[in-house]
C-alpha cells in the first residue's frame, strides 16, 4: 500500500515539476504581490486613520494645531463643507476638523476609527479650543458600508474562478476538444459560459443581500431595481474577465496563480474593506482600472445616498465598455485544444 501511495506521490511532483509556466508561477506571483504591494502602501509609518481638515489651501500647515503632528493619522484637505460631512458619514473619513475660528470637529458615532482619533484630537488640545459639532445627516454604520464589500468581492471570486477553472479544466480533459468539432463557435461557448454563471451569481448574491437585509436592517436608499442592473453588468465584466484569463491557460495551477494575481490586487484596491481616500492620486486612478472599483462605487452610491441609474450612468458605462472588450479579446484567442 506505502508503494502505491509513494508512487502516486511521486508521480504528482514531477507533474507539478514538469509544468514549468506553473511552477515558475507559483514562484513568481507571491514575490510580484509583495513587491507591488510594498509599493502601492509604502511611504514610511501607514496611517491607520483618515482626517479631514476643512481649508481652502492644499497644503496643511502642520504648525496650525498639535494633533496635525501625531503620528499614524493622514490629513487631507477638504475644500467643501457639505462634502466633508458626506465622507465622515459615509467612513471614508475618520474625522473632519476646522481649526480657522470658530474651531470645531465633526466625528461619526458609529465609526469605531473615529471615536479613537476624536481621543487622539482632544489630547492634543490642551486649551479646549475646539468644539464639538453635531455632524449633518444620518449617520452611516460601518455594516452598511462595507456589506456592498462583502458583496462585490463574494461576486468576485465566484465569477473569476468558477468560469476560470472550468474552462481550464474542459481543455485539460478533452471536453473542449469534443465541442469544437460540432459546429459551436467560440463566442457562442463563451456567451453560454456568462449566462449560465451570471445566472447563478445573481442569485446567491440576492439571497445573501435578503439574509443581511433581513437580520441586520442594512440601510437602502435607492432603487432595488437599479442595484440588480449593476449586479448584473457588474457580475458579466468580472465573468468575462475570468474567461479572458482562462482563454488560452492549460494548467489549473497556472490558472490559480493568473486569477490570484487579479483578485488580491482588486480586493485591496476597489474598497472592500477601507476607503482609498488618504491614498496616493495615481493609486486611486489604478484602482478604476479594474471592475469591481466600478461596481463597489455604483453600488454604495445607490445604498447610501439614494443614487439613480442616471446617477451611477458612468461606473456602468465603463463596465458594459469592460465587458465588450474582455469577451471581444477573449472569444479571439480561444483556444480549444490543450495543445
């Protein structure tokens, strides 16, 4: 019995081995992400807190107040009012503070990264000079902004390696062989590939969407309607997406290491979790790069701020664009055979 596992055993390594765009992947990927990573996030201390300073200047002046030297808080300039009030609702700020008489501080009650860096700000005014003020509007939790999150990146995943590694899988096994010898074409197998995952996308995606509606009153501003329409635009980029990477692949585990390649950048820079607003100019414009950043985008806007379709008409204009193009590339390079 020992043998036969061994041989089993040794067998699948020098598989594994052998493949060389695989092994050469599995090296090379975890070595890219570290490095683009450290890139994107680097710049000496990373802030952990976001806050907002009302002036009409670009630049802060650090002298103007002790709490603009503490350590592990970015300030960002915020021109407009209404438009700070709107950030520090919604988590994409910490906190909103003016310091030009008469000096006051905005924090959101349930942001629990606020209610720290409200601490940090009154230690730092030892006069008391500042007051708080009431922030404008309901305020937004933290579950309501982050559920389009959890959402999108469930999607995500879903749409990218279950189209992905089916596809890799029927041209590993033949499958896709049998298929091109009947009269399918490749643009049809792929439209097929999209209809059926989409389909069962959307409803899981609805049923999770009901299940937290239902026990933790998630907040929903607009229109289920015009949520479902980006769903579904947003869900047929990111399958289309998946096919374009699986198109030509042969290896499954080249396939993995592709679409890891794809999913840890997006999830870190489309705004699952945290807010690019302290981020760099041109990490902001990478992250519109890809889809999700489109959909989470769309999708907040309509939860939160009651958004019509008119409203989020440009994040679904790139994501039809999006998926045009990904299906376009991806039926022209579409191999059928293994080899």
């Amino acid at each position: 019995m020992l043998k036969r596992i061994f041989a089993i055993f040794r067998a699948r390594n020098l598989e594994f081995m052998r493949d060389r765009s695989s092994l050469s992947w599995n090296i090379v990927l975890p070595v890219a992400l570290m490095f683009g990573l450290s890139f994107i996030f680097s710049g000496g201390d990373r802030a952990v807190y976001t806050i907002g300073v009302l002036q009409s200047a670009d630049q802060i002046d650090e002298s103007v107040h002790p709490f603009l030297e503490t350590r592990y808080m970015d300030f960002v300039p915020v021109a407009s009012e209404a438009d700070g009030f709107r950030k520090v609702a919604r988590h994409r700020l910490d906190l909103l503070v003016r310091f030009d008489p008469p000096a006051q501080y905005w924090v959101n009650p349930d942001s629990p990264k606020g209610y720290y860096a409200e601490i940090a700000l009154l230690q730092a005014d030892q006069r008391n000079e500042i007051a708080k003020a009431q922030i404008t509007g309901d305020a937004v939790r933290y579950v309501d902004w982050v559920l389009p999150g959890i959402l999108g990146m469930n999607m995500m995943f879903s749409c990218l390696f279950g189209v992905g590694y089916v596809v890799v899988r029927y041209r590993k096994n033949g499958f896709l062989k049998r298929l091109h010898a009947t009269p399918l074409r490749a643009i049809e197998f792929v439209i097929a590939q999209v209809a059926s995952r989409l389909l069962l996308i959307i409803v899981i995606t609805a049923f999770v969407y009901a299940g937290t509606k239902y026990f933790l009153d998630t907040r929903m501003e607009g229109s289920h309607l015009t949520l479902l329409i980006i769903a579904i635009i947003g869900s047929v980029s990111l399958i289309s997406m998946g096919l374009l990477v699986a198109a030509r692949v042969t290896s499954e585990e080249l396939a993995g290491g592709l679409l890891n390649m794809v999913t840890w950048p997006m999830m870190l820079l489309s705004g699952v979790w945290f807010s690019l607003e302290a981020a760099e100019g041109w990490v902001r414009e990478l992250a519109k790069v890809f889809p999700l950043t489109h959909v989470l985008d769309a999708a907040r806007a309509v939860m939160l701020d009651g958004a019509t379709l008119r409203d989020v008409s440009d994040e679904i204009a790139w994501l039809a664009i999006m998926s045009v193009v990904f299906l376009t590339l991806g039926a022209s390079i579409f191999r059928w055979r293994s080899n």
